[in-house]
C-alpha cells in the first residue's frame, strides 16, 4: 500500500472515504457527507499505517469514536470482517451511522461507556463473533476507565492480537502540571502502562510492549498458558493479580 497523503490543510483520503484532521481544542469540524473528521495528526497515522501492512485482524473493537473518522480510517486501512466501536455521548454521528447501516459486519454503540462489561462482553461475542484481534482504545483516558477496559478485554483478545491505548502520557505535559489542570485530580494514565510492564516481566501473557510519546500497543503472546486469563476473569479476579512484586507496594502518581 501507498503512504498516504495529506494536503496542509490535513485532507486525505483512503479507500474512497475522504478524511479532515481537526486537533483543535473546542468546536471541532463535525463529520459530513463529504468528510470524516478525526482527531489523530499524521504521527499517529504514520503508526496505523505501518501496523496494517503487517498485520491483519479479522475483528476490530474501537473505544471511543468523536465523530466517527477514526473508525473508518481503522476500517479502511485493515479491512477486517467485522468491526464495532462504543462511544459514551449520546448525540450519534449521522455520516457514521450510514456508513455502518451501509457495510456489512459494521456495528457501533453511542450512550456506551467503554467499561461496560456486559456490552463489551456481548460485543465480542455476537457481532465480532469471538475472533477479536484489535483493539485501540482512545476513550476517557483516564487511568480507572482504560484500566478497567483492559481488564476486560485483554482476556478476550486472541492470541497474536494487539492492544492500542492512545494519549497514555498527557499527565507528563506541561499543561498539565498545574493544581487547576485538566484530570489535575485523576491518576496518570502511564501508571496503566507500567503495571503492564510489570504483568509482561510477571507472566507469559504479553509478548511486546511497543510505545511512542503519543500511544503504545500490547501484543498478546501467541500461546498464552492455557485459558489461565478466562478463568482468572469468570471469577471476578484482575489480570493484574499476577503480578510478582516481592511483596512491595505500588504506588500510584
């Protein structure tokens, strides 16, 4: 596949779908009929680019959409057979929604937090049939909720499959230092990634962790130990359980 292009006014297009880059901070273009608009600059681009030229899911789950350019950029550039997506507003995105209603094996959910454990738990095994391979997760991204998603999730991703958390590391910007700041009283999301940093040194469970500034991913390991994940989840305990401490407190920042 060609790299993309991207004029400077951030327009690109991919498998027929055209796409605007809005990285403002308020009133962010709405997507149309003419063109999606997705809240991700050419960085991240770049790194979904490279993934699909290398790797294929057969199912995608998407946490958190705006206004939907995200989702069919990601549908676009792996083309799998199935894909889902929730998103916790309750307003639905029009161009989306007949994007969806228009391609087969397309699903998405408003009004849906992405720690819902049910939804997610029916998502995966009804409308992308049990094969999840792919999940980016660019919802709250706030520690407690991307956590709680992953504890979900990861269990039911297959082996081989990969695992996106964007923005992990927005607590370490200088606007965010200060007592007034946005999340000023929230735990920093990176505090997720270093527990799984311990859970990968601790288990057989993940067998990459690949960061940048902007976003990381987690490749589950091929042949995890058997059905060890499910087990732990049917009742009611976290991955990170597993983790192997020497009997040392973690603490959070």
């Amino acid at each position: 596949m060609s790299q993309i292009t991207i004029d400077p006014a951030g327009r690109f297009s991919v498998g027929g779908e055209n796409f605007v880059m809005d990285m403002s901070a308020r009133e962010r273009r709405p997507s149309t009929s003419d063109a999606f608009t997705i809240v991700k600059n050419e960085p991240y681009l770049r790194v979904y680019e490279q993934l699909a030229s290398v790797f294929s899911p057969r199912s995608i789950l998407e946490l958190g959409i705006f206004q939907g350019g995200s989702y069919v950029l990601l549908d676009k550039l792996f083309k799998p057979r199935r894909m889902s997506a929730v998103e916790i507003n309750q307003q639905p995105v029009a161009p989306l929604l007949h994007y969806v209603t228009a391609t087969e094996g397309r699903f998405v959910h408003f009004s849906t937090s992405q720690s819902d454990r049910e939804t997610l738990g029916r998502i995966v095994r009804d409308e992308l049939s049990d094969e999840l391979d792919l999940v980016v997760d660019d919802a709250s991204h706030t520690y407690e909720q991307t956590k709680a998603s992953f504890e979900i999730l990861f269990p039911l991703l297959r082996p081989g499959g990969i695992y996106v958390i964007e923005d992990w590391s927005w607590a370490h910007a200088p606007r965010y230092q200060s007592p007034e700041a946005p999340f000023a009283k929230r735990h920093a999301l990176s505090n997720l990634l270093f527990e799984q940093i311990m859970l990968m040194g601790s288990t057989a469970l993940i067998a990459e962790i690949r960061v940048w500034k902007f976003l990381y991913f987690l490749r589950k390991t091929e042949t995890p130990p058997g059905g060890l994940e499910r087990e732990q989840q049917s009742e009611g305990h976290s991955i990170f359980d597993q983790i192997l401490n020497r009997g040392r407190d973690w603490s959070l920042i």
